[in-house]
C-alpha cells in the first residue's frame, strides 16, 4: 500500500496548529526556522511546535531543540532513516491540531502566516490553504516570488486543472485540515521529489483550496539540499513523470488525458529550460542530465530541435564568456 492510512487523534482538547518541522541535520537553518514559529507563536492551547528528526548523525538535534526551542518545541527522533516521504507521514501521524503545518527544516515562515491563514480554519467546505512564497538563497537573500494566482483571498476557482499541469506551491506555503489527511491518506511512498505534489493534486481532487496572496512564507534553495542533488542527477524529472503517471488514477476522467499531456509537455520544458541554466552555469554533467529527461519526456521532432537550439544558445553564451574571460 503506496497511501498510509492516517487515524484520527484521540478525543480531547486540541490545538489549532499542529507545527510540524521534518528535519535531518541542518541545525543551523533548524534554529532559524524555530524561531520564526515561536515569533508567532499563540501558546501551547493553541499550537503544537515539533522537531521530527530523521535519525540524524551528523548533528545534534536534540540539543538544538533544547537550546533554541525555549521550552516550546517537541523533539522526536526516529529510530532509524526512514527517508523524506516517510518523515513527512509521520509528522502528519504525530500531529494533534486541526490543522497541519509542514515546515521543512530550511524554511522560514514570516510574521502573519499562522495569523492570515486562521481565517479559513472553520469552513469545513474548505480543506487547505496556502499563500504565496518567496524562494531565498543560502544567505537569506530573496531570489524568487511566487507569483498570483488570485488577487483577493478565497477559494481557487478551478485549481484542480492548474495543479495538475504544474507545481506552483512551495510546501512552507502550504496548511492542511488534518480531517483531509484522515480522508484521503498521506504521502505517497512511491514518489519522492514529487510526493508534496501529488498530495497536492489529490487534495485539490477532494477538497476545495483557499489561496492568500500576501507572501508569508519562505522556501531556501542551498546546494546541500535534496533537491538541488535531484536536479544534478535529472532525477526530479524522473519522479515528475512518474506523479503524472499516477495522478490518472484520480483525476476526473473527461479530464485527466488531457491534463497529463498537458503537465507532459511543462514536464518537458521545464527540464530542457533547467539544462539551459546548468550549462551557463557550467553545471555541464547536469546539464546532460537534464536534457536527457527532457527528452525522454517528449520525443516530438519539435521539442527536439527547440530542446537543441536552447543548449547551442547557451553553450554560445558559455564560450563568449570564456573567449572574454569572464
């Protein structure tokens, strides 16, 4: 079974916010990444603030959280690596509030978000919101906003059509009622790069989604992260086609072939756009990498040679560079 089954919490008090912060290693974004919690935080009757660490090694979480997480953040540590996908089930498992927050151990929420994002906790037509994300460097420094999807808050009028085809959501971005999870499961087991994705998709194929177009969150981009490493290899591409391929499975069916070819064919760009990047960048070996994915993606004689044409672009602008000195 790919989905886990989540429970329902025992019956009690609960909190609003379950806080939920996956980590493995990074003590250094962690400690940062706890402080913009406890910034906004409304008390323990309201919110849940916990550590899940990925049985890390090489650092001391525990005493991070000690230290940093004033009395407030909760510590658990599995007993072994169990990997992301499964981490992120587990916060979910572990989780007692209303409402699930995600925060991945490198990222940073900014003044407001628990405060904004409160208003669509009591319609039960409503079962996730998210608001727009900047995207920051290893030194705090914004290199990316994400852009509007909507210019007022409120429910998304067809998003399961937009998330299908791409991914424009960054996970600190993102809260789930807790219920959703207990109705539809957690995060697939068969994807890795893409599991926040198709959870995602599947949420918005059940449930209807509140956007907040004020940015209040933060996603970091470093070279030690998972995701930089998926990239060199091509294998987040690999993994975006697999989501694809299982999202048929629950996309409505007048649809569904449709949004596949259409989510194939950004796949597609997006990975021969990435390739691109990498050889201005002289990333030459994920350059490759990419553009091999880009093309087993998409095989029409079309991408084909646009696919070639933006590589020679590039490879142009590196041997300028090159020939200048630069």
């Amino acid at each position: 079974m790919h989905i886990p089954r989540i429970d329902s919490v025992a019956e009690g008090p609960r909190p609003l916010w379950s806080v939920m912060i996956p980590a493995y290693n990074g003590a250094d974004y962690l400690t940062q990444t706890m402080q913009s919690v406890l910034a906004q935080d409304p008390g323990q009757d309201n919110m849940q603030i916990e550590v899940i660490d990925d049985h890390s090694l090489k650092e001391d979480l525990r005493a991070v959280v000690q230290r940093w997480g004033a009395g407030r953040v909760g510590y658990y540590r599995q007993p072994g690596n169990v990997g992301a996908v499964e981490n992120f089930n587990t916060c979910v498992r572990r989780s007692r509030g209303e409402w699930v927050h995600i925060l991945h151990s490198d990222d940073t929420v900014l003044p407001g978000f628990y405060e904004k994002l409160r208003i669509v906790t009591g319609p039960q037509t409503v079962g996730a919101a998210f608001c727009r994300s900047v995207t920051m460097n290893e030194d705090d420094q914004w290199i990316w906003i994400q852009a509007l999807e909507a210019r007022r808050p409120g429910v998304i009028a067809g998003w399961l059509n937009r998330i299908a085809v791409v991914n424009p959501v960054r996970t600190p971005a993102m809260v789930v009622a807790r219920r959703v999870y207990e109705e539809i499961g957690g995060y697939d087991d068969r994807l890795f790069h893409c599991a926040d994705w198709d959870m995602w998709k599947r949420i918005a194929a059940h449930t209807e989604v509140w956007f907040e177009p004020a940015v209040l969150a933060c996603y970091r981009e470093h070279s030690a992260s998972d995701t930089s490493t998926l990239v060199q290899s091509g294998k987040n591409i690999e993994d975006m086609r697999r989501s694809i391929a299982i999202a048929q499975s629950y996309l409505p069916a007048a649809d569904g072939a449709r949004l596949s070819r259409e989510a194939y064919r950004v796949c597609a760009y997006w990975a021969a756009t990435t390739a691109g990047h990498m050889v201005r960048r002289r990333q030459l070996s994920g350059a490759w990498a990419q553009s091999r994915e880009a093309l087993r993606t998409s095989r029409s004689p079309a991408f084909c040679l646009r696919v070639l044409g933006m590589l020679l672009h590039a490879g142009a602008a590196l041997m300028l560079r090159a020939v200048r000195g630069v």
